[in-house]
C-alpha cells in the first residue's frame, strides 16, 4: 500500500478545492463537510491479519464440529465479531445448543494469540498513510477490545490510537449495523458526516454507509490478493450499494500493495 495514495483517496472525499492550501489534505476545508476523524478498521486495515482470523476460525469450529472453509470465513465473516459469526452459524446449522458463545470465544482468542504472536504483520505503508493524516484518528473493529489493543501493541501502532480505542463488545450491535461507528463518533464529539471509514469488508463498508459516514473500501490486504473473491468484496458492495462518494482501494501488482482507489458512481 502507498500511504500517499490512501492519503488522497481519503482528501477526495472532503471534496478540498482550494489548490493554494499547502495544509496537509486532511486539514483543508470542502465546499460541503471537511474531514474532522478518520475511522480505521483494525482487521485488514491497520493489520495484516484477515488470514490469520480466518485460519483461527476454521481451526475452532472444526473442533466443535463446524465444517467451513478459509474462503467461507473470509467472504462471509470478515468484519464480524466471533460472537455474530457463531450466531450465524447456529442459525445455518440449526446447532443452537452445541455451543457456548463465551467459551468457545476465549478458545478462538487463544488461537488467535498464538497466530498473531508468530505471523502478524503492519499492512505496508501504513505508518505513512497515518502521518499524512492531520485531522483526529481513531479505531473501530469487531474484534474485543484487549484483542484490538494486544494486535496494536505487536504492530507498534498502539501508541498512534490510544485511548481512541473502539470494541464492538460495547455496542448492542456490531457491524453490519451502524452502532459502532456512531458510538465512537460520538465518543469523538464529530459529526458522523464529516467521517471518512477505511474498511475492507461488507459488513464494515454497510455499517459506514448505515451511518451515514463517508468510506474507503480497503483492499491491500493478502486475504484480497487479486483474482480472488475478497479482492473485489469491498469493491461490489460499494456498487451494490450505489455510493457516490466510495472510493476503492485495490491491491497493485506488487506484493502487497494498492494502488490509487476509483471513484464509484
């Protein structure tokens, strides 16, 4: 990923037209609203770890007789809490009495742990994407928020966002539903129209929208390496969705990376 480009991806959506401001993007004023908080997923955004996830997830439900694929937990799961994906399943499977949510949550944490302690990763050029940022910043995942602040400490990005910490865990609703991102925008005192999200998954680019926030559809990940269902996940949402101020951002053909996103209409 190319810091710069995700930089000007998110400018674009402040609609900025004033070619002398020498302010970084995120600072200028727009015609409509300015970029006051800028909202990142952690899970595929910030971190490389969308693989990660999903390799814990079909590991643990095997043990608890679940069947899925990698490729079903990374288009059907991605940006979901473990607690939604398990009532998802049970619901699927009819299984609702085989399964402790908060047990087999702690199991799926320690999994997780160990993956994260050997293979996690900082999505490349993030640290560059984040200085180029003037505006606020903050962190809104699925994940529980010690799993948020164990995976941010490992990439070296905790520092960056704390205390402006976001968990799922203290919402009614997770993601698809708007709740999360309202709650830290709330907690941020900005209006959510003048947000931009940086997500990578359905259930995160619905819930920006749903908020009536502006978003970037992320896919620089190596859970969305070209050719492949997750590359385009964020991409055919947007559309589906007919967002007029989305921008995508898609994996180049280096290692990797993404190029400069596309404007949909």
């Amino acid at each position: 990923m190319d810091g710069r480009s995700l930089s000007c991806r998110i400018a674009a959506l402040s609609h900025s037209g004033n070619r002398n401001d020498t302010r970084k993007p995120f600072a200028r004023e727009s015609a409509g609203h300015s970029v006051d908080l800028v909202i990142f997923d952690c899970d595929g955004v910030l971190v490389d770890s969308e693989l990660l996830g999903a390799e814990a997830d079909v590991a643990c439900l095997a043990d608890e007789g679940f069947v899925i694929t990698l490729q079903e937990s990374l288009d059907r799961y991605s940006g979901m809490s473990v607690a939604d994906m398990v009532r998802d399943l049970q619901k699927r499977y009819g299984q609702s009495s085989s399964l402790d949510v908060s047990k087999f949550e702690r199991k799926h944490q320690r999994v997780m742990g160990r993956l994260i302690a050997e293979h996690l990763q900082m999505i490349p050029g993030i640290s560059q994407a984040l200085d180029a940022i003037a505006c606020r910043i903050c962190v809104a995942s699925s994940g529980t928020k010690d799993r948020i602040r164990s995976i941010l400490k490992k990439a070296g990005l905790f520092e960056r966002f704390h205390p402006h910490i976001f968990s799922a865990g203290v919402v009614a609703r997770g993601k698809p539903f708007p709740d999360l991102f309202l709650h830290a925008a709330a907690q941020m005192r900005v209006d959510p129209r003048r947000c931009v999200v940086v997500e990578d998954s359905i259930p995160g680019v619905t819930a920006a929208v749903a908020a009536n926030m502006r978003v970037i559809g992320f896919a620089g990940g190596s859970h969305c390496r070209a050719g492949t269902a997750s590359s385009t996940v964020c991409r055919n949402c947007c559309r589906r969705l007919r967002l007029r101020k989305a921008v995508v951002h898609r994996p180049s053909d280096e290692p990797r990376a993404a190029a400069a996103g596309a404007t949909l209409n």
